[in-house]
C-alpha cells in the first residue's frame, strides 16, 4: 500500500520538473553520426573505443528523452555522442591514411629498386658495348697490323726479287742489265740462258702489277746506226715476247730501240764493246711513273 | 520506516532520475582538469593548425564551465567541461589526422617526383645507347 503511494509520489515529483518530452534534433544528428562511424570498415580497428563511448553518451541521451529530462540535458549527452563519433570518424580518416603512407613507402622502396635495377642493366649493357667495342678496335688494329706486316713483306719481297736481278739504283730508277751473253751475237733471239732472268721478271711484275718497265735495246758502236737500232728494238722485242709468254700483261711494259747512241763504256775494247751490246729493263716507281731524266 | 521519511526518500529518487533538476552536485573539478588535459593534448597534437575551430570551442567551454563553477552551478560547469573535453578530443584526432593526410600525400608526391625522374633516367641512358 505505502509502496503504490510511494511510486505515485515519485512519479508526480519527476513529471512536475520534467519539461515536455520532445524530438531532439541533437539526438538524430548523434545518431547520423554513429552510423557514418559504424559503416567504415575500419571503425572498431581504428575507432572502437569512441564508437563505444558514443554509443553509450547516445543511450544516455535516448534514456534521458525517455524519461522526459530537460532538453539542455538530453542536447548536453547527444553532442557528446555526436562528438566522440566525429572523433572517431577522424582517426579512422587517419588510419586510412597511415595505411596509405604505408603503401607509398613500398612504392617507394620499388620504385628505388626498378631504378636502380635498371642502372645497373644499364651499366652492365654499356659495359659489355665498351668491351665490344675495345675488341673491335683490337681486331682492327691486328687487321692493319697484318697488312703493314704484308705490305712490308711484299716491300721485302720485291727488294729481294730487285736484288736477284741485280738490279741497280740510278737516275733513271732501278734498273736491271742484260748482258749480251743472252743473245747471240747480232741475233734478236734470247738464250736458253736467259730463261731465269726472265722468270724472275715475269714474277716480280705479276706480283707488282703497279710497276711498269721500259725494255730498252742497245748496241754497240760497230755496223750503221739503222742496223743498230733495228738490233736494239728487235732485242727489246725479245724480252717483251717472253715475258708475255710469262703471262705478263701488255700493259706492264714498253719497249724501245736506242741503238748505239747510250754507250756505257768505250767502244774502243772488245770489253767495252760487249757492255754496250745489252738490253736495259727501267723499272718505274710503284704508282707507274719513271723518273725524268733530262735526255 | 515511518512515512515521513519514506517520503523524503522517494523525492531523492525521483530528483536523482531527473539530474539536475532539484539537486546541484558536487564542483565538477575532475572533469574541469580532464578537459584542461585533452585541450593541451590537443595544443601539442597541433590542433591550432589542423582543427582551430574545435580547439576554440575547447576552451569557450572551458571558460564557460569555470565561470559556471564560479556561480555554484556545478551541474552547468560538468557539462560545459564535459563538452570542452569532448571538443578537445575531436580537436586531437583531427589534428593527428591532419598531420597523416599531409605525410601520405608527402610520399605520394615524392613517389610522384621519383617516379619521372626514374623515367627521365631511363630515357636519358636509353638516348645514350
């Protein structure tokens, strides 16, 4: 019985200093707010406690509503509630940023790498084209090497074949004597004898194929000059013939009669004689040209 | 229990339903410190740069709870500090997060630089072969 009045009592009193019970736009922005929170997927990870704490000031809110408290208290636990989630709504925003700093720092780290990777190919593949390049510049310089060296050779050889020919330097070029002891006396037609004189003649020309010679035939005092340079073009004639069956090109020499008009010695000896009776190969430099000679 | 006294309690209970409707409680000093912590939680965490508007709300309702306490409206002054401290702790995570979004967008833009120079790099060596 004193418990029923009691209650009544209680409720009387409360109703008396409770304000009308009314819609709290505070409590519905609370509750906006406690939703956007909840829907992030990182709430409870980044934001747990204040999702707790706003949902606790927002229960408090609603009970306060329910129980018809005045409105500077139920607006006071709504904007708390309201607060504590845009708290939250924050630390998620900065959780989803450190998760980014996160992933920029690896894309970081990669794209370092892919650069220095790349460098490094780079480097490597210019080293490789500096190497091939340094063995082609050898094998280059072992290819001039070789020709100089054959050059050389061949200098050595024709010196050589010049040499065996007994050829001599003088103002006219190198010049090589056959002697009368290659023809018989006032015969055109070449020895036997002569056969290694022409040989190595052929082959120096062949292999030498830019040196020309001048055959020229001479005589010595004895007999008219119109026998004589017959003689002495008939015998230059010879020697052009042999070396052409040699296979010596028609280019590679010319021939001339001088007849008894270059003597070398007196004409006076049979000795003297004999030396003027030859025939004289001139050889040109090696681009073709012979040397001038003021006749 | 005579009905005098039952009486008496029953408006306690019903005074204590309705908070701060019959009784003042005691001065919300905990609550006025609490909130003085968190503004300077806030302060520290950069808050004047990031979140100036939550940071000032802190400390209007700071104010507002000492002048309260100062009138001996200690129901007033807890829920201007409460508020002052809920202010200041948003003021805190918006100025953390401020901070987190300058650094992330800090290396985004340095990925951003690397990444053309990493380019401009390639290129080059590329033009060199």
């Amino acid at each position: 019985m004193n418990r029923v009045i009691l209650v009544g009592v209680a409720a009387s009193l409360l109703a008396a200093c409770a304000s009308v019970p009314q819609r709290s736009e505070q409590v519905a922005q609370a509750r906006a707010e406690i939703d956007t929170l909840s829907q992030e997927p990182l709430a409870q990870q980044a934001a747990g406690r204040d999702l707790a704490a706003a949902r606790a000031s927002l229960q408090q809110a609603e009970v306060a509503q329910q129980h018809n408290q005045p409105p500077a208290i139920v607006d006071h636990l709504a904007y708390l509630a309201m607060r504590h989630a845009q708290a939250g709504e924050a630390r998620v925003s900065e959780a989803r940023a450190r998760q980014e700093v996160a992933r920029g720092q690896e894309d970081r780290n990669k794209i370092l790498l892919d650069s220095r990777t790349r460098e490094a190919q780079n480097a490597q593949s210019q080293a490789q084209s500096a190497q091939a390049q340094a063995q082609n510049a050898q094998v280059q310089a072992d290819l001039a090497k070789n020709a100089a060296q054959a050059a050389q050779a061949q200098l050595a050889t024709a010196q050589q074949q010049l040499a065996d020919l007994q050829a001599k330097k003088t103002d006219r070029g190198m010049v090589v004597t056959l002697g009368d002891v290659l023809f018989d006396s006032a015969q055109a037609t070449l020895k036997p004898g002569a056969d290694l004189v022409i040989g190595r003649l052929a082959a120096f020309l062949t292999a030498n194929p830019q040196t020309k010679i001048m055959i020229e035939g001479h005589t010595d005092s004895r007999g008219s000059d119109e026998y004589n340079e017959a003689l002495s073009e008939r015998r230059a004639q010879s020697v052009a013939n042999a070396l052409s069956v040699h296979g010596v090109s028609q280019d590679s020499f010319r021939t001339m009669g001088r007849g008894k008009a270059y003597p070398v010695a007196s004409n006076d000896t049979p000795e003297g004689r004999q030396q003027n009776r030859r025939v004289e190969i001139i050889f040109s430099d090696n681009s073709g040209q012979f040397a001038q000679v003021p006749n | 229990m005579s009905l005098r006294t039952e009486l008496i309690s029953a408006a306690a209970i019903a005074c204590g339903l309705a908070a701060g409707c019959a009784t003042e409680g005691p001065p919300p000093s905990e609550e006025v410190t609490r909130a003085r912590t968190v503004i300077e939680q806030a302060d520290r965490a950069g808050a004047q740069r990031y979140a100036a508007a939550d940071l000032q709300r802190a400390h209007d309702q700071l104010s507002n709870a000492e002048k309260a306490n100062g009138e001996g409206k200690y129901d007033e002054a807890r829920r201007y500090a409460e508020s002052a401290e809920a202010d200041a702790d948003v003021a805190t995570a918006r100025a953390s997060d401020g901070e987190a979004q300058r650094a992330a967008h800090e290396v985004v833009q340095g990925n951003e630089t690397l990444r053309q120079e990493s380019a401009r790099g390639a290129a080059a060596n590329a033009n060199a072969q």
